[in-house]
DNA sequence: TTCCAAAGTGAAGGATTCTTCAGATATGCT
DNA sequence: AGCATATCTGAAGAATCCTTCACTTTGGAA
C-alpha cells in the first residue's frame, strides 16, 4: 500500500440509502463530465454541478478530487477483471482454441460495453494510483489465466504467469487502439476475429506435440 | 488538423544557434520533470527552472505548455515511427519469422532505449492532442509493416493494414505494461521472445499452405 | 565599432481549482 | 411530536498555475 493510498480511499462509508445514491450519482457524473469534459476539466466542483449536488457532499465521502476519480477507475477495473474470471471459470478444462475465444469474446464484451466510458477512464489510470490499481486488476487477472493455462488438457505451459501476461496485455493493446480511437477504419469490425487469431495462434505454439517452441 | 492544432504549434522557429540549444534544453528539461514530478506537477515554471532559464524563453517558442508537451512527445513518437520504418525497410523480401523477430527487436530497442523517458510520455500521450499524434506515429508503422506483409514471399495477408494494426499494438500492449512497472517480476528478461513467439504465431497463420484462416 | 534583431528575463495580473466549515435540512426512531 | 444523527449546502480562503510584456543582454552583419 503506496503512502498516497490512504488520502485515496473514500472518506465515510453510505449509511442510509439516499446516501448510497449520492455516491452512484457521483460516479456517474464523474464518467459523464469525464467524457464530455476531459480529465483536465474534470473537476470537482463541475462533477459536483453535474450530479446536481453541492461540492460540500462530494468531500463527505472523498477526501479530494482523486479519491473520487480512484473509486470511479477502480469500480471498472474490478468489473473487468470479474469477467476475465468469471471466463476463465467457465472455460476450465477445455481446448486451447476455447480457452482463445472464450477470453477474448469475454474481455471484449465487458470493455466495449461501455466503450466512451471505458475511453474516459483511460486518462485517469495513468496518474495519481491509477497505476497501482491497473496493477492490481492485472495480478488477478494473470492469476486467473494461469490457473486456466495450467488446466489446459492439450497444451503444456512452463510459465504459465509470464504467458498470461504477455496474452493479456497483448489483447488489451489493440483495444485501446480502437477505443482511443487511433485505429484505421473498420477495425472495429474484424477486431474480435483478429483477436482471437492472436490468442490462438500464441496460446496454441505451447501445443502439446508441437515441442516447447524453444 | 484539429481546431487546436494550431495552438499547439511552436511559436517560432530559432534562428540563431543558441536558441536551439534552448529549445533541446527545454525538451530535455521537460521529461526530467515529468519523469521526477509527474504529469501534473511538470508546470512551465518548474520546467523553466530545472532548464536553467526564465519562464519567458519557454513562452518564445511555445504558445503554452501543451505545446512543449506536444513537441516532446512527438518527438520521441516520430524516434518510434523511425526505427519501425527502418526495420521494416531493412527485412523486406524476409521469411515470416525474421520479420517477426526483426520487428519486435527494433520495436524493443527504440522504447527500452530511455524506459524512464518512454514511461513518462505515456501521459502526455493521454490528453490534449497527444491522440493525434500517437494516431500519426500508428498510421505510419502501420503503412510501412502493411507493406512488409504484403512483401512477405511465404504469406499472404488479405487485409494487411488490419494485421499490421493489430501486431504493432499487441506489441505495444506488453511494452506498456513493463515500463508502467505493472508486470509481474522477471518480466523483462523472457518479453523479447514471448513477443517473437506472439508474432510469430499471429504472422504465421496466414501462412501459405496454411488456408486462409478465414 | 555600431546598431538592429534575436534571445532572454522575471515580476505581476488574471483565472482556476481545491477544500473547508458553520449552518441548514432531512431521516428515522422513540 | 421531538430528538439525535446523517446529509447537504455553497460562499470564501488559500494555493497554484498560466501567460504576458516592458526591459535587458547577446550575436553578428555592416
């Protein structure tokens, strides 16, 4: 736990309900003005404006501006990482080319749900502990797809962590290509058959009677 | 050209010699400071400073501080598009596989180069008007490995520019994750040949006699 | 050496933003 | 109804930051 971490947690937890409402409006507003707005202009009072609220409410539950934009980035990241789970359970036991399609329908599913959401979110993952938190959604996803690369019956993974990763992160690069918006025209449209190539192809190299690859 | 392209352009360009001894101060001067401070913190005045000259002389060539920013960063994105072009140039007429090694290895060696100077670009590369230019640097590696591929005697690619898109941001996607320090540990010592292994794989599955793969 | 344009200086105005807090309201229990 | 507590309000102080511009210094051509 880094020494910021603290000033980043909310500041007093929802008692009655309203206040439970208060807090999802917040959040809510926060994506909205982050969309609309930028980061830069994200603001605190601007979120506070758009939630229809006093800045004063927004302070009860956040200690300040980034505390509000952590519990916004961290909410997402927990979801994504809960699919990424929730596939690798569903796909124990099964082929290589289940496991490939399986996780990228599953990643693609949950991140282009809410595509300008998942954009907006972007920005605040790079400063202020978002790191720590990306971080943190990756260990649980890598630990996830290594248990499942471990069950594979028809591959053999000498490290199962490292291949995770590198098969992660390597879904999540063309992604952010195309929610950021740099990618070329229609590629959106192949994406997930793209995709799944890449996994299968990359997942598949570690076949059994096919040698180590090395 | 964006509406604010045009803020974000140098103000003038330097005449004599020492202003553009100054002007790479301030470049050099600018990622100290992002990389010590961080992205919010890396104020015109701070820079100024730890260049060793007055906020004017900033203000002479930049209109504002997204401009400095911008130019940064277009440099070290231009450095990018440079030694990808240069690769592709040097393996054209290649088998597959060197390609793929060819490509990762130059990839590697121009953003290991300076990790902690390609780690804090990462968030200029966010916000104002760092989407365009990372959208200029893609459209350029994508048309120079698009024709590689097409090049490629042993494959035979029916959509280039999409399989370009996709490999050069799988690549880039693993290279984020090690130089925001969010990987796993040992990490870097096995990256250059999962990625050649990812590449590869990715590449080879149009190979000829292979089937189209769809 | 003389002189003009290029380059550099830095204090200060203008504009935001963050965050607090004393007081006003709303809620739910007795 | 009456009370204790949970919430909400929003004006204002404190802290930065951005950017300008009138003035000084330097470079180099005539």
């Amino acid at each position: 736990m880094s020494a910021i971490a603290a000033t980043l947690k909310p500041r007093k937890a929802p008692i009655q309900e309203r206040s439970a409402t208060t807090v999802a409006t917040l959040h809510a507003a926060a994506i909205q003005v982050l969309i609309k707005d930028g980061l830069d202009r994200c603001t605190t009072t601007r979120v506070a404006e758009r939630a229809g609220m006093s800045v004063g409410s927004l302070y009860q539950y956040y200690p300040n501006r980034d505390a509000l934009l952590a519990a916004v980035l961290e909410k997402h990241l927990d979801a994504v990482a809960d699919a990424v789970e929730r596939a690798c359970h569903d796909l124990e036991g099964m082929p290589l080319a289940s496991l490939a399609s399986g996780l990228v329908i599953g990643f693609l599913r949950v991140k282009l749900g809410d595509p300008e959401g998942s954009k907006a979110l972007y920005g605040v993952a790079e400063g202020r502990g978002g790191g720590d938190l990306a971080a943190k959604m990756q260990a649980r996803i890598v630990a996830a797809m290594s248990a499942l690369l471990a069950s594979a019956p028809d591959a053999r993974f000498d490290d199962p962590v490292m291949t995770s990763a590198v098969a992660f992160s390597a879904l999540a690069g063309p992604v952010r290509l195309l929610l950021k918006g740099e990618a070329p025209a229609g590629f959106q449209d192949d994406l997930q058959d793209q995709l799944i190539r890449l996994l299968t192809a990359y997942l598949q190299s570690y076949s059994v009677g096919r040698g180590t690859g090395r």
